[in-house]
C-alpha cells in the first residue's frame, strides 16, 4: 500500500508543463522531473493507463482514500504531458481539491493541488500558497520547487531561483537538480544546465520511463541550443526508446531536421506526431517546414490551426501574440493580447511575445524597452535573441 509519506514523494516534483491546460512544453522545458510513485511497477504509457483506472476505482469506491487520491492525480497530470488532453490535468485537479478537503492540512494532498495548479497555470495561487506552507514546513523541499516553479513562470525570477537554491539545499535528487538546470538555460549557462540535467537523468529512477524520456528529451534540446544536432538527435532517439511516443521528441527530431537543412524530414516527423497527439507546437512546426519547402497553401493553413490551439484548444497568449507578429497578422490585435498575457505574467517569454507584438506595429520605443526586459536574465533562447537583434538595430 502506498503511504501518506511515499505518495508525498511521488509528488515532491511533480509539475507539468507544461503543459498546456497543462505545462506548455516550451522546446521541450518542463519545470520537474517527477517521481514515480512508489508501489507503482513503472510509468509507461501502458502501466499509467493501468495505475490510472485501479486508483479511480480505489476513489470511487472510498473517497476519503488519500493515497489513491494522491497518486490518481500524479498519474493523470502525467497523462495529460504525453496525450495533450487537457481534460486529464482538469480531472486531476478536482481530485487534489478532494482530497485535501477531505483531509486538510495533509502534506501530500497540499503537494499535489501544487503540482496541478502549476500544471494548469494557476501560477500565482501556487506559489502563494506553497510559500505559506514552506513558513510551517521549512524544510519540505516539494513546496520549495513549487514556490520556485510559480515564480519564474510569473517571471519573479530572483524569488524562484532562490527557491530552487533552497531546494537543492534540501533535497538534492532528480527533481531539485532539473529545476537547477533550468535556472541556469534561463541565464545563458547553456553548459552548465546540461551537466545539470545529466546529473537529473542518472538520478532518476530506471522504472519512471515518463521521466527519463523527459531528462533525455531535455538534453537533447540543451545540444540544440550549444548547436550539437547529432548529439541532439542521439539524446531525442534515446527518449523515443524509452518512452515511445513522448511529445517533446517529435518537435526536437523536427528541429534537428531543420538544422541540418532537411525540411523535408521535419515536415514528416511533425505530420507523423501531429496525426497521433495533434498540438499547436507541432503544427507550427509543419508550417516552418512547409514554408522553408515553398508549399505555402500548406504552410498557411498549418499555421492557421497553430493560431486556433494556441487561441481555444490549449490557450496561451503570449503563443499566440507571437505567432500572429510572425505573420503579420492583426498587429493591434496581437498586442492587445501580449499586453493582457504581460500584465499577469511577467516571464521573459511573454515579455519577448510583447516586445515581438509591439514591433510588428510599428512602436519600436515600446518594442525596445520590452525586448530590453526579456532579454534581463542573459538567455540564449534563439527567439528572444533574433528578435532583440531585429528590434534594437
């Protein structure tokens, strides 16, 4: 049986992404590498979908079940990653919010409505409440990467990266050493998030596949960003092995095609991914191929469903901002939107959609200060970059 305390563990790391709904998986980024929750033989896609439908039964059939609860909701947040269902992430939260009605105060069950509110981006209600918790817990590590996580995607980046010190401090394992690596890719320190997160994938358990495709996908995108696309692609083909089918590989295989000049291979790779687990990313993806191939029927069209997800399916706006000033689509429009985004959000990736939205309109002072701010920590995201050139030259 699974106790209060193994479950907390499961949990301890456990933030998506993502996603998306759920933690969009920005190139890849998800803020944790999650636990496997004990007792369970592994999480493959297979094994989740089994663990999935015993702990729904063991909470039908006693709500007040607290592990079942716990775990139920670890294992649905980790579905909605690999199949892009939102719906997944809604139901985990409704049974988080259950069983900490059930149980107040229990440790695990304030762990997991953490985990699901960050995955649902309810950013602000999860580092506010995890930092009320860490003034009665301390020393709980989970609740330090739950503050860390919230901050730095509300671009309180000086709280998060103090939050992830103090978790490293507390706990250093899987969870602690990829928020690490992700603090460092968000100063520039390419190298040094991806010694990070090769310490993350040795340290994470060989029985939590969803994980280690994760920490493998992860380097991959890492050798990306230093330029290394073989290396790059042996690290996305190690995930796929792993894990068949995990999310993030498919838009790294494509990106690696699209390095070496090989549209014609991303462009299969994206249509293959997209026709099984369709996403914005991965429609944009086919466009940027479409577009580097001369198909343009195909590539507006692609880009037309990327603009509808990012509106209605799995909404982001500063996506979707971004996307519409790369097409010089409704300028005032795609401001509009940034600015919404950017008065809750105050992350570079918002603050560069802003910057990218207010150029395309022709406010370059505006566009400048903007671009000036999303490029504060010193990333090296190719994005940011080649924006902040075109804009500031």
């Amino acid at each position: 049986m699974v106790t209060p305390a193994r479950a907390a563990a499961a949990l301890a790391a456990a933030a998506v992404i993502a996603g998306v709904a759920m933690y969009t998986m920005r190139d890849g980024r998800r803020r944790a590498t999650p636990a496997a929750p004990a007792g369970i033989a592994s999480t493959s896609r297979a094994d989740l979908e089994r663990t999935a439908a015993a702990m729904e039964a063991r909470v039908s059939a006693d709500p007040a079940d607290r592990d079942a609860s716990v775990v139920l909701a670890d294992t649905l947040l980790r579905q909605s990653r690999i199949t892009g269902n939102a719906a997944l992430a809604v139901r985990a939260e409704d049974v988080a919010r259950a069983a900490l009605r059930l149980s107040p105060g229990d440790a695990s069950a304030q762990r997991a409505l953490g985990a699901v509110l960050l995955s649902r981006h309810k950013f602000a209600e999860a580092a506010v409440e995890a930092e009320r918790l860490a003034v009665e817990r301390p020393r709980d590590a989970a609740l330090q990467g739950i503050v860390g996580d919230g901050r730095v995607e509300l671009g309180d980046y000086a709280e998060g990266f103090a939050a992830f010190d103090r978790m490293m401090a507390l706990r250093p394992d899987a969870a602690s050493y990829a928020r690490v690596s992700y603090a460092r890719e968000l100063q520039g320190d390419l190298r040094g998030a991806l010694e990070l997160m090769r310490m993350a994938a040795e340290a994470t358990s060989p029985r939590d596949l969803e994980a280690q495709a994760f920490a493998y996908a992860r380097l991959g995108y890492l050798a990306l960003a230093l330029g290394r696309a073989d290396d790059a692609a042996r690290q996305f083909r190690r995930a796929d092995a792993v894990f068949p089918g995990y999310p993030a590989v498919a838009i790294g295989l494509t990106k690696v095609a699209l390095a070496r000049g090989d549209a014609e291979e991303a462009a299969a790779i994206a249509r293959r991914q997209f026709a099984r687990a369709p996403t914005a990313d991965l429609a944009e993806a086919i466009a940027d191929a479409a577009t580097r191939l001369g198909h343009t029927a195909e590539a507006e069209r692609f880009y037309g469903i990327a603009e509808s997800m990012w509106r209605d399916d799995t909404p982001e706006p500063a996506m979707l901002a971004r996307l519409m000033a790369d097409r010089g689509r409704a300028p005032d429009e795609a401001v509009r939107i940034a600015e919404r985004a950017a008065a809750v959000r105050h992350d570079i990736f918002t603050e560069d959609a802003l910057a990218w939205a207010l150029f395309k309109a022709g406010r370059i002072t505006e566009a400048r200060a903007y671009s000036a701010r999303a490029s504060r920590t010193g990333s090296r995201d190719a994005r940011i970059v080649a924006h902040a050139r075109e804009i500031c030259q």
